[in-house]
C-alpha cells in the first residue's frame, strides 16, 4: 500500500504587537507548513503564542508571513 507523503514549505512570519500598558514587542521564526495549511490558521497559531506570554489582551501592530526563500 502507497504512502503518501505531505509537502511542507518553510514559511518565516513576524508579528509585532502592543498591550494595554505600553509594551511593545516583534518576534519572529521560520516554521515548515505542510500543504493545505491556511494563512489564517498560521496566523491564529503565532496570536495564540503570543497569548500564552502576554494575556489574551493586545493590538496586533503588523503581522507578515512569507514563503523563506529568495
């Protein structure tokens, strides 16, 4: 029996955010992205990280996501 084997392109994202008292903050990171993945699913995926360290409360200043080639 054939097995098939999921294609994933690497993808580096930045996201920079503000919270209610003033911080602000960029982080960014390549991650691999198998197909059928959508942008919007990647983009929940870097707001929830962000959650976890700073409280469900902030502003997404910018947020990008390109395939990490050139």
């Amino acid at each position: 029996m054939p097995t098939s084997q999921q294609t994933a392109t690497a993808y580096h994202w930045v996201m920079s955010i503000q919270t209610p008292d003033g911080l602000m903050t960029t982080r960014d990171a390549v991650i691999d992205v198998p197909e059928g993945v959508t942008r919007q699913q990647i983009f929940h995926f870097v707001a929830t990280q962000f959650a976890e360290d700073y409280g469900q409360t902030f502003t997404i200043l910018f947020f990008g996501l390109q395939p990490n080639t050139l």
